[in-house]
C-alpha cells in the first residue's frame, strides 16, 4: 500500500508540475454552498448538464447509422429502429433525454428567476443560461425534422414559416433554415448540419463560459442573507458534500431516463416521436399539425389571434410580441434594482408568475383544442 501511495503522489506531482493543478484542487476544497429551504433549485442546473451529456452520447451513437436526405433520412431512422441492434433504445434515450434537457432547463431558469440569483454580480451568468435555454430549444426543433417524417415535415414548415414572418428579416431567416423557399431534402442537410456540428460547438463553448461563471461567483445566497449574521448562515463544502448530492440526483435521474426508454420507446403524450410514414410534399397535410410540447404555447396563442389587428397581420403582431417579452426578460438582471419585499420587486414577482401561468394554459389549451 505504501508504494501504491508513493507512486500516487508521484503521479498527482507530475502532472501538477505540469497544469498546476494544486491551486485548483485546493480552489474547489474550499468552496462552500449555502443551505437553506430553497437549496433544492440549486440542482436542476446539474440536472439539466445530465441530460446534455447524455444527449451527446446517444447523438454520437446514432450518427453511425444515420444517413440526412430526402431519399435517405427516413430509412435510415427505420433501419435503426428495426434492425440496429438495440438501436430503438438508443433513440429512445435520445428521444426522452432531449425532452428532459428542455423541461430542466425551464425550471432551472424559472428557480434562477424566482429566487432573484440573476442579481448582481450574476448579470452575465444569466446572460449565458438565457443563451443555452435557446439554444436547447433551438436543438429540439432542428432534431425534429431528422426523421423526415410527415408530422415533423409539415411542424418545420410551419414552424419556418413562423419565422419567416418577421418584419424585414424574415425572408433572410426563412432561407437560411430552409436552405431555399420550401421544405425540402436539402433543409434536412442543413438541420443536420446545426444539430450535430454548429449547434453543439456554441452550446460547449457557452455552456464552459456558464460553468466558469457558477464557480468563480459561487451559489447565490437568498436575499434574505443579507443582513444576516454569519454565525447563522448554514453552508455545505462543495466538494465533497455537495458534488455526492449532485451525483445522486444524476445516479436517480438516469434510472428515471432508463425506464422511460425501456417502457415507452416512442414517448407518451404529449412527448411523442413514433415513426410514422414518411414525408411527401404533394400529400395533403395531416388534420392536426402540433409542435413539440416547449413551443406549444407559442403556437397557441399564434393561432388565437385574429388575422389583422388594427391593420397589422396578427402573426407578425404576435411574433413582435414573444420578442419583446423575451428581450424584457433577457435584461431583467440589468433593470431589477429592487429590494425584497418593495413594490418593484412584487411587480417583477408577478411577471414572473404571468410568464409561468401564460406558458401553462396556453400549453394545455393546445392540447385540448383539436
């Protein structure tokens, strides 16, 4: 045992001379996190980086078999489902992991919001998770049309076609999706291309400046604290307190995630990626078109409001709409001033709360309305 330890030490000395690793270590050693009843939100982002890595794994597996194209795309999803050995649970994994990633980024963004850890001096960690919030959801509608399937065929021409819509740039955006005027073969390069190229080297890249931000800044503590003795606030160590609870949730979630996969292979409702049959331009459209479950509400209210307001086309009235709020809630570290329990500070509560109801009842109407 002792010349195991010898040759240990030897090892940890080589490579600190090297990258200089000590300073980090005892970096981490000393980092602490505060405990208080909220601590639990402090998890979703670790969640959330979960279920990238396993998106990452899975994606590289399917990549194997996975052939872009009009004349290739779909029978190659067929192929991997019903002849690629184990090749249904892999894209089941994907499938429900890629869903999760999203539904942990909402709450993750939501407790960051609610628990005002967006305040000084976290205005650009906010910055960089409202920059991989999109992204996921920029990931999720990119994979969608990778089976060429119908339903995903016409979602992406709707779904195009929405931002298309948009004063002055809109043309520009819709041929830059598309890669030309219509849905076609090469629109389903191109998303290829985002999904597993472009897409995944912007998310890395902001996804490392995000985690650098989180360790330098430290969790942020409740507002509360701070006129708080010291005496009476409650910390955990990181390391190794902290990153074991993490590693359990992760341990938990992947069971969670293996289940799904197993019992359901093509999702339940409303996450749901069957196969179906395939895309073909000239057929009618299915009766109901829906998006995935994060852009419903979007959908929804699109489709409730009337086709000219005062003049303007109520799609472009909307789309200007989601654009301000979203630009509002993107800058919300930078004009949120207020101190707890102040008129300003429940004014933004509220907003908050609008923002969570809205994207709620506009989901399940979506749903419930044929």
């Amino acid at each position: 045992m002792a010349g195991m330890k010898t040759i240990g030490a030897k090892l940890y000395d080589y490579i600190d001379e090297r990258v200089k690793i000590k300073e980090l270590v005892e970096y981490m050693g000393s980092k602490v996190v505060p405990k208080h009843g909220h601590s639990i939100w402090y998890y979703f982002g670790g969640l959330s980086l979960f279920f990238f890595i396993v998106q990452v794994m899975s994606g590289i597996l399917l990549l194997l078999y996975y052939r872009p194209g009009a004349d290739s795309a779909y029978e190659s999803v067929k192929f991997i489902i019903t002849t690629v050995e184990f090749g249904w649970l892999v894209r089941s994994v994907h499938s429900w992991s890629a869903n999760l990633m999203v539904l942990m980024v909402f709450i993750h963004m939501f407790s960051v919001y609610f628990t005002k850890a967006y305040k000084k001096p976290r205005e650009l960690t906010w910055l960089s998770g409202m920059a991989l919030f999109g992204l996921s959801l920029f990931f999720g509608f990119s994979g969608y049309l990778l089976p060429w399937n119908e339903l995903a065929f016409y979602a992406t021409k709707v779904g195009t076609g929405m931002a298309g819509a948009v004063p002055f740039i809109g043309d520009f955006i819709l041929q830059l999706m598309r890669g030309g005027s219509e849905v076609t073969g090469a629109t389903v390069t191109r998303f290829f291309g985002w999904h597993v190229a472009i897409l995944p080297a912007a998310f890395t890249v902001i996804l490392t400046v995000h985690l650098i931000l989180v360790q330098r800044q430290g969790m942020s503590e409740p507002e509360g604290w701070a006129n708080k003795p010291v005496s009476e606030k409650l910390y955990m160590p990181f390391f190794p307190s902290f990153l074991l609870r993490d590693l359990l949730l992760w341990l938990i979630a992947l069971n969670v995630l293996a289940v799904l996969a197993v019992l359901f292979p093509y999702g339940i409702y409303p996450f749901h990626w069957e196969l179906g049959i395939k895309a073909d331009p000239f057929l009618p459209p299915p009766l109901v078109i829906r998006p995935e479950w994060y852009f419903m509400f979007a959908f929804q209210t699109l489709k409730m409001i009337p086709a000219l307001v005062m003049g303007i086309e109520g799609e472009i009235l909307g789309i200007f709409g989601f654009s301000i709020a979203g630009l509002i809630w993107a800058i919300v570290p930078f004009i949120d001033r207020s101190k707890p329990g102040s008129i300003k500070a429940k004014l933004f509560l509220i907003f908050g709360l609008c923002a969570v109801g809205f994207i709620l009842v506009m989901t399940i109407i979506g749903y419930l309305v044929e």
